[in-house]
C-alpha cells in the first residue's frame, strides 16, 4: 500500500502501551521515517535512547498501534507541569508507510491526548519540521493551531576557525598518548 492509496474498508488498529519487545522495533521504524535528506534535525535526535529514555520515564506516555498483526506505529510524549498550566507534548509520532493514511496517527493521538487529559492537561503541543507537509497537515486537521517556525541552527565544528582547532588538538593529544603508553614488560 502506498501513502497515498486509500481503501475504502476501515482499518483494524489496537493501540496499547509500548512494552520492552517493542522497543527495538519502534527505534527501527522511526530510523526509516526520521530520514537525514528529508528531516536533518529530527533524524539527528532520534536514536535508541530517545526511545529508551521516554520508555523509562513516561511509560503511560509511549503507546504503540498494531495493525494486521504488525507494528503500525508509534507515539512518545511527556507531561510538563508549570505553575499553572500542564502541557501535553508529543515528542515523536510514527506511521509505517504501509499503514498510513488510514486514521493509525489519529487513533493514537487521541489515546494519547485522553490519558494525557486524564493526568491533568489541558494545553497540547506538538512539533515538526516545518518542511514536513504530511505532518503539519495532520496536527492542523487534528486542531493544533497557532502554527510558530522554530528556527533551528547547526554547526559543523570541524569546520570552525576556533573550534576546529580545539578538535585537532584532542585528536593530537590522544594520538600522543598512544605512543608513549609505555609497553608491558616482557617475563624473563
Ligand atoms: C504524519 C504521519 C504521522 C501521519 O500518520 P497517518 O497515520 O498517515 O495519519 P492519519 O491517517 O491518522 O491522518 C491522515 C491525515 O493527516 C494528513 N496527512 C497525512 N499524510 C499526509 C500526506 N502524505 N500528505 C498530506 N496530508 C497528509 C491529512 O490531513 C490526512 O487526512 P486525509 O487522509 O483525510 O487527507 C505519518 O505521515 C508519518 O509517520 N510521517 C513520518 C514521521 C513524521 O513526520 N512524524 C511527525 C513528526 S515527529
């Protein structure tokens, strides 16, 4: 099926909590979602122990959907308590291609948002790279408004003037420290 195929049948999705066997599959999927070409700055902060870390530390926060007996999809996010206000954020969101289009995002955020609800928030974010079409529209037609552009700025430090130099330093430094580590004594 591709992204943009739609049958017209509904499809049978089951959403439950992430369990520890889906922790491998969930960080595959996300590797193949969160593409360098595509999103530089999400696939640069997605990596295992994003998927580790919420699992650990939101639980009821990371829930998975199955369809046709597979991994369909994904949703990790948190609960940020301010002074007055509790915010719903959801950090990471996934839909295999195979499955897209067909209301596994929608089921999943809504359980999401009705937990989330039911601990007390009452505000909702989400973000995404402003290129990411698929996404945007979905928040947009899910009711996220107030679209900001978050400016995001990166650095290759190698390159730097400064920087860079600092870099060849340690590299020296620690090449140094290979050659005088002094040899094992050799047994008469
Ligand atoms: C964004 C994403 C999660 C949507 O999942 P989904 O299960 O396909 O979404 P749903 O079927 O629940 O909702 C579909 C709605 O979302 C929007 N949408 C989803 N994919 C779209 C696409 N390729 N082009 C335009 N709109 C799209 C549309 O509003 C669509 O409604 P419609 O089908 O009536 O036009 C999915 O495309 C995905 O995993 N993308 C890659 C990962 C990603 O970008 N995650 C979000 C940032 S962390």
């Amino acid at each position: 099926m591709t992204a943009e195929s739609k049958p017209d049948e509904p499809l049978p999705i089951t959403i439950r909590d992430m369990d520890i066997n889906d922790l491998a599959p969930v960080y595959h999927l996300g590797e193949m979602l969160f593409t360098s070409d595509l999103y530089p700055f999400i696939y640069r902060t997605w990596d295992q122990w994003e998927v580790i870390g919420l699992y650990n530390t939101d639980p009821e926060y990371c829930l998975v959907a199955e369809a046709d007996e597979k991994l369909a999809g994904f949703v990790l996010g948190t609960i940020i308590n301010k002074a007055t206000w509790t915010y719903g954020y959801i950090l990471w969101l996934g839909v295999n291609p195979e499955f897209q289009r067909r209301g596994v995002a929608d089921s999943l955020v809504d359980r999401l948002v009705e937990r989330m609800i039911d601990d007390g928030a009452r505000f909702m974010m989400a973000d995404t790279d402003p290129e990411n079409v698929p996404a945007v529209k979905f928040f947009t037609r899910k009711g996220f408004n107030n679209v900001r552009r978050h400016v995001f700025l990166s650095m290759n430090l190698s390159k730097h003037e400064y920087y860079g130099k600092l870099i060849a330093y340690e590299r020296e430094k620690a090449e140094r420290a290979v050659w005088k580590r002094p040899r094992r004594p050799t047994k008469s």
